[in-house]
C-alpha cells in the first residue's frame, strides 16, 4: 500500500482509510487530536445522562462510535509518536 497504514477496525477486507505515515507530524498530531477531543466532548456529555434519559440502544451506539474514533486516534497517535522518535535519534 505505498507505506500507507491501514486504520484499525475495518469492515472490509481492503482497507480505504489510510494514515500517511510521511504526513508532517503536525497533520498527524492534528488529526489526533480531533478524534480525542471529539471521544472526550461525547464523553462528557455521556457523563451528564441520567438512567431515565439513557436508552439501552443509543448506549450502544455511543459506545461503538467512542471505540472507532478512540482506535482512530491512538493509531494516529502511534504514528506521530513513531515519527518524532525518528525525529529525535535523527538528531542526536
């Protein structure tokens, strides 16, 4: 796939979200950050549900689109972390 990794937790044999691994690590930070900050902000408001307000399938929901953008996020996170160590013995 030219370098390219494949997201984790695709539905299909042939992946077609990809991360650019050579991508500027502030990009890949970036992206990161928005599933993160997004699983967080859904977090919270998921904290401010009582038993009466939650339904049983909306849970679920919430909890299959908290692990999707959760593996997004740290698979973008492993990969900036892979690039700043290269970063960092590059420079010593």
């Amino acid at each position: 796939m030219n370098g390219y990794i494949p997201l984790p937790n695709t539905p299909s044999e042939h992946p077609v979200l990809l991360i650019n691994p050579n991508a500027p690590l502030v990009d890949l930070l970036a992206c990161a950050d928005q599933r993160v900050r997004a699983i967080h902000k859904l977090m919270t408001r998921l904290s401010c549900m009582t038993a009466h307000s939650a339904d049983e399938t909306d849970l679920f929901q919430i909890a299959d689109i908290a692990a999707l953008l959760l593996s997004d996020g740290v698979a973008l996170l492993d990969v900036a972390q892979g690039r700043a160590m290269t970063l960092v013995d590059k420079a010593a």
